[in-house]
C-alpha cells in the first residue's frame, strides 16, 4: 500500500479586521512549508464568508516559484466540507492518487478563524487541525474572559475592568475607570488583535471616543491600567507539556505598540533575545508555559507579557492563539533564536495536530 500524502490545507483571509494580516501570514508560511512533504492547498475566504480554493497559488509552489508577499483571496469558490474532506476536484484522492491524511492549518487572525469557530467545524469534521482548540481558542481570544481565567490560576496582571455594551452603563463605567485605574487608560476590544481599535486615553472624554471605537469591533470592551513597563514576549510550541522560547523584547516606535507599527512603518525595535537577567528569563518562560497551560492551549501560542522592573515584576497582557508569521512577526523570530528554523516549526505544528487528533479520537464515545 503506497504511502499516505500528508495534505496541509492553509485557511486565510477571514471575516475579520485582520483579514489583510492573514494573506501576508499565509504568503510566508506557504512559501516555507516543504513541498517535498506536503500537498500544500491554499484556501482563501473573503470579506463576506465564502471560500475560494487558491489554484494560481498552488500551481505557483508546485512549479517552485516565489509567492507574493500578500496572497490574493482568488480561484474558484469551494464548498467548505468538500475542501477539508478531499473531494474537491483539486484533491488527490479525488482524482484516483494515493491515499491522503489532510491537516488544516488556520491562519484565520481575529474573529471567525482564531476564536473558536472554524476549530468547531473541524472537531465535527474530525479533521486535524493546527493550534488550540475551541475552548482556548474562544477563551484566549476573548480577552475580558481570559483574564478572568488568568486571575484565577494566580497569573499576575494588571488591573482592568471590562464594559459590554447593553448590560453595562458607559458613563458609569468611564466614572470607575478613572477612580479604580486613573488616566491614561488603554480600551480594547475583548475579541480583537492585532491592535485593532485600540486607544490610548488620557481625559474622561476621550475614554468615552476610545470606549465608541472598540464598539466598533465588538460588544465587550477592556479598560486597561497603563503600565510603564518592557514588552516582553515569549512563544510556547506544544500540547501538555509545552517548550518556551528565549524571550524578545519589543520597542514600540510610538506611544503602544499599535497597527501602524506592527504592518505599515515597521517602527519598532525588535530584540531577540530581550536583554534580561538569566532568572527573568527563567521566570518569564515559567510564567509563559504556566498561562498556556491554565487557558488550555496546545499545539502554538505567543504569550506578551508587560515587565515592571522596578514594581510587581511580571504582567500578562495577552495570549495570542494564532500568532504572526509574517517577516516581522516576533513567533517564528523568537524559535529561530531558540534553535527552531522557520520550516521545521511547520513541521512541528502539524506533527502536534496530529498527536492532539489521535489523543482526541481514542476517547470513547459508549455509555
């Protein structure tokens, strides 16, 4: 019996605010990813929610030419099902080859892709998947919730309080945000990344602007306490027993570290690794592995930490499930650093998958 095809299908693009982030993600990782070891299937899904197998773009890597450093949402539209199961008329299996193994690899950044929902759709599939699943997923993503779980496994982090719109009183909650966490503040959306709709407010007015900004992205807000501290982030890679890398510290090249600076100006000084004390390394690796496994994550995260060095040490600030890896992005930068190149961390992201669908297919589903 010939041996099986390992085929990676790369979901990008999204429903999202992030969805432009995602087709610079999926662009690099296509183009790292070993064509010797996988039929490489990029899927594409559009503003509005439809899919659309990629054909220019895998034809590309199988001719060996170089991707574009933004993949377009192009190709023919696809039914879902029939794309993650193979038999669409692109698939192998269904044009009468070898036998195939498909693991979905999400590069979904944002909602409808990082929080939960596409890691659903592939349990009841029972479909391999990169990264965490739908619980972590949801909860990591829903920054408001993750926080709360935080807190409850003892993880240090700065004081917050969140609003949701329609449940709570805005003028009510701009009062407590200035009596409990003084100016400035910063306002997020709960489920959002990639510092969209975030602000910086430094008056009870402009609070109240930062508040109707994040509305924009979602019903839940988090009111943060500024913080003077090191940006500090580490990358976990695993299931129950996670690996952590060397830390790296991000410069922002204005007053956070915001959109502009992340994907248009390129602003901030990145460094790997973050010049700290061999015990802060330790304890930020420690603290990292400890929030990944209280949230539940497996298989990839990127934890971000804030450092006060001269105050309470250690804060998380978020954990990101579905991290950049773009050229500027700090996840496949740190692993490099830390002994991992760029195309053995696909390799290990997918040797995960299939190691948490095995785990989760031998539970038994008799009374």
């Amino acid at each position: 019996m010939s041996t099986p095809l390992l085929r990676l299908v790369v979901l990008y693009g999204g429903a999202s605010a992030e969805h432009d982030v995602s087709r610079v993600t999926a662009a690099h990782v296509l183009a790292a990813a070993d064509s010797d070891k996988y039929v490489l299937v990029p899927v594409g899904i559009d503003k509005s929610g439809v899919w659309h197998r990629n054909e220019a773009a895998a034809a590309a890597l199988a001719a060996g030419e170089t991707l574009p450093n933004r993949l377009d949402v192009e190709g023919p539209e696809v039914d879902p099902l029939s794309v993650i199961r193979g038999t669409d008329s692109a698939s192998p299996a269904s044009r009468g080859q070898s036998r195939e193994i498909t693991v979905v690899l999400p590069l979904l950044h944002g909602p409808h892709g990082e929080d939960g929902t596409v890691q659903g759709m592939l349990e009841l599939l029972k479909t391999p998947y990169v990264g965490c699943g739908v619980l972590s997923s949801a909860l990591c993503m829903d920054k408001a919730m993750a926080k709360e779980v935080a807190a409850r496994a003892g993880i240090p982090q700065c004081a917050w309080i969140t609003f949701r719109d329609g449940v709570d009183d805005a003028r009510t909650v701009v009062d407590q945000a200035v009596e409990e966490l003084g100016l400035p503040v910063f306002v997020k959306p709960a489920n959002m990344g990639s510092s969209v709709g975030v602000s910086r407010a430094t008056t009870p007015d402009e609070l109240d602007k930062a508040i109707n900004l994040a509305l924009h992205y979602d019903e839940v807000v988090v009111i943060e306490e500024a913080v003077t501290g090191r940006e500090i982030e580490v990358g976990v890679l695993g299931n129950t027993a996670p690996d952590t890398t060397l830390p790296g510290e991000i410069k922002p090249g204005s007053d956070f570290y915001d959109y502009e600076d992340k994907y248009v100006t390129g602003a901030a000084e990145l460094m790997i690794p973050a010049p700290l004390s061999d015990a802060a390394i330790a304890e930020v690796r420690e603290l990292a592995a400890d929030a990944y496994v209280a949230l539940r994550c497996a298989g990839m995260a990127r934890v971000d930490f804030f450092y006060e060095e001269d105050g309470r040490g250690w804060l998380l600030n978020e954990i990101n499930t579905i991290p950049g890896f773009t050229p500027a992005s700090m996840y496949p930068k740190m692993w490099e650093a830390s002994g991992i190149a760029y195309p053995d961390l696909i390799d290990r992201l997918v040797t995960l998958a299939l190691e948490v669908h095995r785990r989760r297919s031998s539970f038994s589903t008799e009374h």
